[in-house]
C-alpha cells in the first residue's frame, strides 16, 4: 500500500511539473507570437489593389511563408513573398531580419537589387547552415511605368491579361536566399511595362501541392484552369482559395500556402498625396549650404548614392514632404545621367513591350563594361527671395546633347532617336521644380525647387 500511496504521490508531482513546464512554453510561445506579429506587421499595407490570402497547418502557430509591402520615398511599392525552409518557429524565425531590412530599405530608397542582396547577406551570416528562403520581389514603378518581378526558388509568377490568359510565367532564376553570400542575379529580373488589364499573382508552393484525400495534388493545371474560370478578375483569389479548400477535402494541410494577386495598373497610379503627411509646421534648417558627390565609374557600378543623399536630408532636418519630392528629382536625374550620358542608352528602345526588357538587359550589360566616365551631385540650399531653394545639379562625363534642336524636335512633335533624357520621369520633375535647365552641351542638369518662405 505505501508503494501505492509513493507512486501515486511521484505521478501527481510530474503531473504538476508537466503542466507548469506545458504553461511555461505556450507563454513563451506567445510572447514570441507576439513580437513576430509586430515585427512583421511594419511590412503590411491595407492597399486595395492588393489582396493576400494565407493558410497555416493547423499544428502551429507560427507560419512559414511571409508577406511584406512597403512604400517607395517617391511613389510606387515593393512587394515581398518568401517562403523559409521548415514550419511553425524554426521558419517563422527568418522572417524577423528579412522584415527588418525590407521595410527599412525601401523607406530610405533602396533599389530591389540592394535590398535583396541584403536580406540574403544577412540570413547567410545569421541564420544555421541549411536555412533558406524562397522569395519573389516585385517592384512598381509608377514614373517609368513598369513592374520588375524577381524570383528565387517559388513557383512561376503569372501575369495575365485581360482576358485573363497568361502572357508572361517569370520562372526562378535564382538561388534562394541565404544559401550563398553573393549579390543578385541582375538578368533574372524582369520588367515589364504596365498596361491597364495587367495582374500579378505569385504564390508558395504549398498551393499547388495541396493534396487531396486520394493523395493527388493540385497542380499547376488546376491553378491555371482556376485564372479563366473565376467570375471575374476581382474575385480570382476568392474562387482559388474556394477550390483549393474543396479540392482538399477532410485530408489535413501538409504545408502553408500563400497567394497574392496584384492589380498593377491601380499600383502605379497610387502615388500618395503628400500634402496629407504634412503634420504640423515643417520647417527648413536656416541656414544656406552646399555638398558634392564625385563618383567615379567603379562606385557608380557599385553604390547607388541617392539612398544615401536622401538619408543627408534627414540629418539636415528637411521635412518629409520635401525630402521625398528631392528623392523623386535627383533618382531623375541620376537615372538619366547614368543611363543617357554614361551608358549611352536610347529612350526609344522603350517605346515597345518587348523594348522594355531589352533596355534594361542592355543597361546591366553596359553597366557591366563602364570603366571611364563620371558623375557629380551638387546640392546646394540658398537664399531665393524671401524663401530658401535647393538648386539639384547632375553632370556626367558623356558625350551631351544639342539641347536646343531636341527641344524644338520635341515641340514639333517629331521622333527623336537619341540617347536624351525623356519620358515621364523628367516630366514628373518639371511638375515638382520651379526650374530645369540643361547646360554644358546637355551634359549638366540643374533643377530648382522651392522650399519655402523663410519667415515662417
């Protein structure tokens, strides 16, 4: 009897420390939910051209695939899909530094070649060996008009028509991300030009190889079938998610799936309205200034220096919605002085679908080849009547142009096939400046904007 009494009284004491121990873990799990979802939730955007859909295996709390938006300085949106090795905690891991430099870099202007050749920097150098992360990248550029899609390891990216065809599968075209410390394969991004029917959706593999109670999988026909068969374009994602789920059945979920559908021509015309960020009086420092950047062609191939700039302007305390419109001019006038002047790129190979991606496939191969060559940033802030300006000045080593003749081509509405700056970009710039010259044989652009009266 008292060995009864002895080993009913060791069961209840295990019990006890069972429970306690189950108790300590579910906190800690929670508290780790916790900074997930707020470390993650700086990525999420309430956009209504966007729609995500995700689905967890039931087992866990935690999810393995990640969704992330942010913001571009100038207009436009990044848009990140990854899917990390594993499931529940281990995976959801990775996604607190890939969150963190994604949304980080974007705000300060970053290009998606820097941005993902970060991440996987950085998950290379802090993560075990054998962690990964599947990811595509999408960035929207509402000046040139444009989406460039990046894949590394995830199912084909769909971009359909209006009739809801495919047109175009980016396939991937590069390793996944912390396998290696290496920058990104620039030739496995594509662009393409956004026209008013274009839609993007990109989506995990645990979509396609949802099984059924038969042990079949979805596939990639199925998913196709489901693009033509939804009612309409804005409920594709409802009608996957519904066939998906009634395609599984009573069979349990074996990984997490992600699916996200981009209505792009809406993407591109979302440029927010700076005038609502303003909060409060937003004052100039007063005091007149002046800094130069000489880059010669080898930073020129490695650093892209306005990120840099536009962190200057926030130290020299230039309210928000001015340091964004100075983003927007000086990646204006950056990109065509690099481009136009350096690499001796024509505007006029963008005038089709397909010259998109020939251009920037040629401007990655010449980028490649500079050796000579030059540019200088001028940025000066001085007095201008009663306010302050800031005069943005641009100079490359290129061969220039007659600005004169192309004006008055341009007037006379007749093509001009040269290597000059054109297109929405330096019209964008027009519309933001109260000036934009040319100067030095074409060689030199300058712009003017207007910061203000200076007694307010």
């Amino acid at each position: 009897m008292e060995r009864i009494r002895s080993l009913y009284t060791t069961l209840n004491r295990q019990k006890h420390e069972l429970e306690i121990y189950r108790a300590n873990i579910q906190h800690e799990l929670e508290f780790a939910e916790h900074i997930f979802q707020n470390i993650t939730t700086k990525g999420a955007l309430d956009l209504q051209y966007l729609r995500f859909w995700t689905s967890s295996m039931s087992m866990s709390m935690f999810n393995g695939d990640l969704m992330l938006t942010a913001r571009k300085p100038a207009g436009g949106i990044h848009l990140l899909l990854c899917d990390f090795t594993g499931h529940g905690l281990p995976a959801a891991v990775g996604a607190l530094p890939v969150s963190d430099v994604f949304v980080a870099m974007t705000e300060r202007g970053f290009s998606m070649p820097d941005i993902i050749t970060e991440m996987n920097r950085k998950l290379k150098r802090e993560l075990p060996t054998g962690f990964f992360c599947a990811a595509a990248f999408v960035d929207v550029d509402v000046t040139q008009g444009t989406i460039a899609v990046w894949n590394a390891g995830l199912p084909p990216i769909v971009l359909l028509d209006r009739k809801r065809n495919i047109f175009r599968s980016v396939k991937s075209g590069d390793l996944p991300l912390g396998i290696i410390d290496k920058p990104v394969n620039r030739e496995a991004i594509q662009v393409v030009e956004i026209t008013s029917e274009l839609r993007l959706f990109m989506y995990t593999d645990g979509l396609i190889e949802t099984a059924n109670e038969s042990g079949e999988l979805f596939g990639q026909e199925r998913l196709n079938d489901c693009f033509r068969s939804a009612p309409n374009e804005s409920t594709i994602l409802d009608y996957i998610q519904q066939t998906v789920e009634g395609f599984r059945g009573q069979s349990q979920q074996a990984d997490d799936i992600s699916a996200v559908q981009l209505n792009c021509f809406e993407a591109q015309r979302d440029v927010p309205d700076e005038a609502k960020s303003l909060v409060g009086p937003q004052k100039v420092i007063a005091a007149e200034w002046s800094v130069r950047f000489d880059l010669t062609a080898q930073v020129l191939k490695d650093i892209n220096p306005v990120p840099m700039i536009l962190n200057l302007m926030r130290h020299l305390r230039l309210p928000d919605d001015h340091r964004k419109r100075i983003f927007t001019v000086l990646t204006e006038l950056y990109t065509n002085a690099l481009d136009h002047g350096l690499l001796g790129l024509s505007s006029t190979l963008k005038s089709t679908p397909e010259g998109f991606a020939m251009y920037y496939r040629e401007r990655e191969r010449r980028m490649a080849q500079l050796r000579d060559g030059h540019a200088t940033i001028r940025i000066q802030q001085t007095v201008e009547g009663a306010g302050y300006a800031l005069r943005v000045s641009l100079t490359d080593s290129g061969p220039g142009f007659d600005v004169e003749h192309v004006l008055q081509k341009k007037k006379n509405v007749e093509p001009v096939e040269t290597t000059v700056p054109s297109g929405r970009g330096i019209t964008l710039v027009k519309s933001l400046c109260q000036g934009l010259i040319y100067r030095d044989g074409g060689r030199t652009a300058e712009a003017v904007y207007y910061l203000g009266d200076r007694t307010k």
